[in-house]
C-alpha cells in the first residue's frame, strides 16, 4: 500500500535484496529526504556555489541570494519579526550550545536558578549544566507526573522569581507527549524569565509560531524535517541576541579587525563565524516549502490516525509497556514501549530481520528514563509518509520478538 | 543477517540462565562494565586463590548478547589461572574483530564461539565484547 508521498522519497521505495520493502519508523532520529531537497544540494554545487557574502561577483551574490532568501523562508515559517533573528547553525545541539555560552555565561550569576525539564534531550540539559557549575548557579528540574505531564502546580511551583532561565521542550523526544509551553512561558515571563525551547519535535509535525508563544530562544534541526543533516536554526529575540558576544570568531563575523581589537558584524551574521552550509540552508528552503505544500493540517490527519491506530494495537499486546499518557490529543507520533522480558536492542535487531527500523537505547535523555524508572525502550516514530501498512507490519514483527528469545510464545 | 545465526540455542539458554548471575559472598575483585549506548550495565565478581579463578559470577541488566556471553564467559574462566581467562580475553575479542578466523585456533574458547556471528552486527559487537573487557579490567585490578 502507497501514499501519495512515497514517490517523492527515494530513499522509501528502496527495498532489501530479498525484495521486503523498507518500513521507517524512526523519524524521531532523522526523517528521510524528499528529492526536491536532494535535488536543491545537488543543483546549489552545479550552478550557484560561491562563498556567500565575500566576493564581489555575480556568483557570489547568487550564493548569497540563496543563503539570505533560506534565512526569510525559514523567518516566515515560525513567524519571527525580523530576518537577523534567525542564526544558522548546525543543529539544534548547536543552538542550544550557542544560547548557553553566550547568553548564559553573561547574564546567569552566583545563586541564580536555571529550571530545566525532566523531559529534555541531553542538548537542551547539559549545556546548562555546564552553566551552572561554572557561574554557580542552582540546577534545579521540573519534573512530569507518572503520565509525562507537567502540572500546572509543578510549574508554578519551580518557576519562582529567583529563575532565570527555563530550558523547555515543546514535545518530549521519548514520550511524545506536547507540553503546555504557552504556560510554561507565561509564568517565566511573569517571573522575569527567559525561556529556552527545544521546537526538534514539534516543528516537523505542527506549526511553531514564535511571536504567538513570546519565546525568547528557540532552537530546531532541519534533518528532523526533511531537510540535509548539518543545518539547523537557532532564533532569538533581537534584543537579547544584539547583547550577546559571539561564540566563534573568525571570517565572516567581523566589521573591522586590527592588531588589538574587533568590532563585530551586526546580527546575524556576528554568530555565524566561518563559512557557512549553504547548501544545507538551501536544502532547509526547500524542506519547508514541501511541509508548506503538503500542509500541517494534512500532516497531522494522517499522523494523528497512525498513531491511533498503532497505539491501540501495542496496548493490545499484553506483555508489552506503553510509557506516558496514552490518550489521543496533544501528542505527536513518538511511541515508546518495552516488551518484558527482552532487552530493547533485541526487539531492534529483530525488527531489523524484518526490515522495521525503530530506535533502542535511553535516546539521549537518561535523566528522563530515571525518571520513568527504566533503562532502556524501544522507541517508534511515524512520519506523514508512513503508511498503516507500515505499523501492520511493525506489529507483526514486534509479535515475533518474544519467540526469537525463547520467552513464551 | 539471518537471525537463528545470532539468537543460536546456546545462546538463547545462556541468557535465560540465573546460574551465574547471582552476587559472591567475599569476591576478591568486582569490575563494573558498561555500554553507554544501550544501557547494559553488568558487575563482575571474582573469586581468587593462588592465582585461580575459584569462583565467578555476574549481576546486572543487558541485552540477550551481553548477558550470554557474560555467562558463557564465567564457564569458560572458572577453575583457569588469571594468566590464561586474560589469554581468552584476548582470544575472544580478537575473534569478534574477526583477526582470528582459524576454528582451531579458536577451539580454546569453546561454548563462546557461539557468539562468532555477532562479528556481522557491527551495533552489537560491544554487548558481546563488553563482559570480556570488564574480566580484563578485574584481571589488571588483581
């Protein structure tokens, strides 16, 4: 069974040598590629490559066009009100670094509080971390309640007046779950605040609307949807970004330089020091413009459907554990689950028999799986192109698994 | 990858076996092992006298393919001198990187050549390989 999709991902028609097509289920890690984004890399390096705003020739101001029209493409996407608030980066890992070492080293002191959620990937956690050792600051969580939520007395409890900063993600990369950042913001700022979100995992699948969520930091990768590995964005209010040093130096960062002293370009280009991933940021352009097309309406139709359907299927199996709220409604396509008895790398290996590709391990975000009392889960992730032929055969596969171990039937 | 060459009989026995994964009254060295990747987390314990393993065991959580091959492991060294579960150490790992390939030169290993498939799952060769590193480590200790 196809979808209208599939014909534009090469990589999803592929099929093993002994004729099982592939089945993608670990979209949370990395999406596959639709050919117009392949395609944009491959055409920027045959007709358009030159260093973007360095040389004084038609070719260069060709990279430039593209480079500076994929920085307004991406600012329309999320909304922000001004074009420099947008820094490329190479990843949301990145961003958040970048957040950390420049707004963080500056205005987070001694005693001051920095709120992190439970529920964060590793890079919206340990940069701040590292913060806080440094400048003596207080790490402190925030913490879910045993279905992944947090509570409106959670946060209104560890948001005080003595937080500065709230790193935050708008959907857990293990639980799925959308967390209620609108809140979350609102009490910050109320506080005096600023707020760090991690938009990885929700972007792909719905809209983001910085100015609407007031968030002063906010920061995505572009493989995550549909666009090339190695661009990502980090957005951040004018007024906060104008105060902040750069975190690297050198090319392209720079309005004058001489013996002793620097005088820095103006936003953005004062934090994108060296030459930049044109390419990639042409391939983000075009990844935005297929979500466009496609819709996020129409997106999460076909998300919320499979996740339906593939949730009720695994709760079904009796030996298998579904983590977090389970209920429809504010949740994306992220399913994690163990099945007892097995550790989680052997349901991957043998899904991966089946040609299933899902996710094994703590996905970077061991105090979360603290948290929820495990070690490891296996975690599945649908995209729009997936199919319900793809979790069919996904559960059919995940039946199996016990059998292979010697555990029952 | 077919997967009856890697989930083998042995194999799946060895990993279902509580036999030695208990804990030892009075170890004379415990080694922690550890595959940050995936999570499996294994403590050896060992048992020495006069230079001879007298008695070994594990503990700890993993994937199939770990704790296997920290059972099979502890068959294999129990009873041996320190100086030769080192040289089976090394005789196992180098099998798994595949620099021994000769069966006769891997005949010291034993039950553990079960675990020779493993070899073609480069994200799996750590959970075999892992127990063997932590015996060397504990070996080193003593």
């Amino acid at each position: 069974m196809e979808n209208e999709f599939i014909k534009d991902f090469p990589l999803l028609q592929s099929s093993t040598s002994n004729g099982k097509r592939l089945v993608y289920l670990d979209n949370a890690a990395t999406t596959q590629k639709p050919v117009s984004v392949i395609n944009a890399v491959k055409e920027y390096y045959e007709n358009d490559n030159a260093n973007p705003h360095r040389g004084a020739y038609a070719l260069s101001t060709a990279a430039t066009d593209i480079y500076e029209g994929a920085r307004e493409q991406v600012r329309s996407f999320i909304n922000a009100g001004h074009p420099e608030e947008i820094i490329f980066t190479k990843g949301a890992t990145e961003g958040f670094n970048l957040a950390a070492s420049s707004y963080g080293m500056n205005d987070i002191g001694s005693g001051d509080e920095i709120l992190v959620s439970i529920a964060e990937h590793h890079s919206n956690l340990i940069p701040w971390q590292i913060v806080a050792k440094k400048k003596s600051a207080v790490l402190k969580y925030m913490y879910t309640d045993p279905s992944g939520r947090f509570t409106e007395d959670e946060i209104n409890e560890k948001i005080t007046e003595r937080t500065k900063l709230v790193a935050i993600t708008q959907v857990s990369n293990v639980l799925g779950i959308i967390n209620p950042v609108e809140q979350i913001i609102k009490r910050a700022h109320e506080m005096g605040a600023v707020v760090v979100l991690d938009a990885t995992q929700s972007i792909p699948h719905f809209n983001v609307d910085v100015q609407k969520l007031d968030v002063d930091f906010m920061a995505f990768s572009g493989h995550k949807m549909l666009a090339p590995m190695g661009i990502g964005v980090l957005y951040g209010k004018k007024e906060l970004l104008d105060k902040m040093p750069p975190m690297l130096y050198g090319g392209g960062m720079v309005e004058s330089v001489t013996e002793q002293d620097t005088v820095y370009a103006e936003l953005p280009l004062k934090f994108e020091g060296g030459t930049q991933n044109v390419e990639g940021a042409y391939g983000l352009a075009k990844a935005i413009a297929y979500i466009n097309k496609t819709g996020y309406g129409r997106i999460a139709e076909i998300e919320n459907a499979l996740t339906a359907y593939a949730m009720d299927q695994l709760r079904d199996i009796p030996y298998a554990t579904v983590y977090g709220d389970t209920n429809q409604g504010k949740r994306t396509g992220v399913i994690s689950f163990n099945i007892e008895g097995v550790h989680p790398h052997d349901v991957s290996t043998v899904l991966d028999a089946y040609v299933v590709a899902i996710r094994s391990g703590h996905h970077c975000a061991q105090p979360l799986m603290k948290h929820l009392g495990i070690n490891a889960c296996c975690r599945m992730s649908i995209y729009f192109y997936n199919t319900a032929q793809d979790i069919d055969l996904f559960l059919d596969a995940v039946k199996k698994v016990r059998g292979w171990l010697g555990i029952g039937a | 990858m077919e997967l009856d060459h890697i989930y083998t009989e042995i194999i799946i026995e060895q990993s279902n076996s509580k036999k030695n994964k208990r804990d030892l009254e009075h170890p004379s060295v415990v080694s922690e092992g550890k595959n940050p990747s995936c999570g499996d987390e294994i403590t050896l314990q060992l048992l020495i006298k006069d230079g001879i393993i007298a008695d070994a065991s594990f503990n700890g959580v993993g994937c199939a393919i770990s704790q296997a091959s920290s059972s099979i492991m502890i068959d294999l060294v129990k009873g041996k001198s320190t100086e030769e579960a080192g040289k089976l150490a090394d005789l196992f790992i180098s099998m798994i990187q595949r620099k021994v390939t000769d069966d006769s030169e891997l005949e010291p290993l034993e039950d553990a050549v079960a675990l020779r498939n493993i070899s073609n799952m480069p994200s799996r060769v750590k959970c075999a390989t892992m127990p063997w590193h932590t015996l060397l480590h504990a070996i080193r200790e003593t």
